[in-house]
C-alpha cells in the first residue's frame, strides 16, 4: 500500500500562456508485488474527485516484471477514463520491461522521445517527453536533440522527464514548466541530503530563469516500505499568470 496516505498536493505555478489549466502530477508509483490492489483502487476513487485537463505520471510506475502486476496495472489503466494519461519511463520501468508496461498501459499515451499537441482554449499546448537518463544501459533510445528541437518550436509548452536533472534542457529551451519526479522528497530523512548530492532539486516547486520546476515526491517506496518526512504525493498543477501558492490536504 502507498505509504504514508497520499496527500492532496496543489499548487498554483506560473506560466505565461496557459492561465486556467490544471494538470494531475502522479510519478514514482513503484507497483510491486507487495502494493495492495485497494491502493490502485483508492487513487483512482481519489482523482475521480479531483478537477484537471488531463493527467502526466513522470516515470517509475512498475518495480518489478509486469507478469507479476498485470491486474493491478489494468486497475491504473482505468485512469484514461477520467482524462486523458501521457507518462514517460522511469529507471525502474527501464529495468523491468518498459515494453511490457507500454502494451499493459494500452489506455495511456507514451511521450519518451514524442510530443502530443493539446487543444486548451485558445492555445495548442506542446507537452513533450523524454526518455529516462537509464535507458542508454538498456539499449533505449533517449534523444535529447529531438526533444529541444520541439521544445524551441512551440511556444505552450510543457517538458516532463524522469530525473530532475533533465531541467537544463527545459532552461536552454526556455520552456516555462517542467515537471519530474525520481526522487521521492528523499523518502526517509536523513536521506533527503544524499539526494541533494546527486540532483538538483529535492521535491517541491523551483524557479529557474523562466523555467517553473515541479519535482513529485512520488507515491510509492524504493528499498524499504517506508518514508519519513517525505510524504506520498497526488499534485493538481494549477496553471497562473502570477504569483504564487502551495498548499496541500488530505482526501
């Protein structure tokens, strides 16, 4: 089960062309064999009830061979239902099959290397994805130069990657919001500054130039079932012109 209770994250993130729009940030949901089918069930009774334009998950959905999750992974394919899901590999899904995951997740729509354009109002938003920083040990193709080729070619665009390191892509491009995951917050303190070693951002919401940043804190586990000061995470992305807010609940 996804541990702590998820909280209901929202938070209000700047971006020039894109007032109004709110996207659902899931990442990191670890799906292992251990993960109760209920947690599956609850997260998606949860986003039912939350309003948004459509869903990103920002890689690691499965940590282990999809033979051994298949009907937990159709419960998550239920999420297509509510809005539309585009997601990205993570490490994990690198490891354990990310084609197998793809087949399974047969509702979502893969963004590694690809870019979708969206109808929001009066814009085309670009949201664009790119494949995990692992994949080149698993002979998974990750093209950099095609991405940042279609990141300076629009202008409402959004970037999601797994690693937060990826963010320097989205500030040479100039891309007004980027959004990962990976590293779970640090899942338990102390950690969070072992993964300050290694990446950039923590968790939470940055600025950089002109690039807002949102790194998910994820709602699974890795290693150990367990976190401390680093709770689980469902985000409602709520698109502004200006200012900025944060707040969070529980559902």
């Amino acid at each position: 089960m996804f541990l702590p209770k998820p909280q209901i994250v929202e938070v209000e993130v700047t971006h020039p062309n894109l007032e109004g729009l709110q996207i659902l940030h899931l990442s990191d949901l670890h799906i292992d064999k251990n993960i109760q089918e209920t947690s599956l069930e609850n997260l998606i009774r949860i986003s039912t009830k939350l309003s948004y334009d459509f869903a990103v998950i920002t890689g690691d959905i499965i940590d282990c061979k999809v033979k051994h999750i298949r009907l937990k992974l159709q419960i998550l394919n239920q999420l297509a239902l509510i809005k539309p899901v585009y997601f990205i590999s993570g490490n994990h899904d690198v490891v354990y099959g990310l084609e197998e995951l793809k087949k399974e997740l047969s509702n979502f729509i893969f963004l590694d290397n690809e870019y979708r354009l969206i109808d929001f109002k009066n814009h085309k938003i670009c949201l664009v994805g790119l494949a995990d920083r692992f994949s080149k040990f698993f002979r998974v193709k990750r093209d950099e130069n095609k991405v940042k080729n279609i990141l300076n070619e629009y202008d409402a665009t959004i970037f999601i990657s797994h690693q937060p390191k990826d963010y320097k892509i989205a500030v040479d491009t100039k891309t007004p919001l980027f959004l990962c995951g990976h590293t779970h917050g640090g899942q338990i303190f102390p950690f969070h500054y072992l993964v300050q070693l290694v990446q950039p951002f923590l968790a939470g919401l940055f600025y950089k130039n002109e690039t807002s940043i949102y790194v998910n804190k994820g709602l699974g586990t890795w290693g150990i079932n367990y976190r401390y000061k680093a709770d689980s995470e469902i985000t409602i992305l709520k698109l502004i012109s200006k200012s900025v807010k944060y707040t969070k609940g529980i559902l």
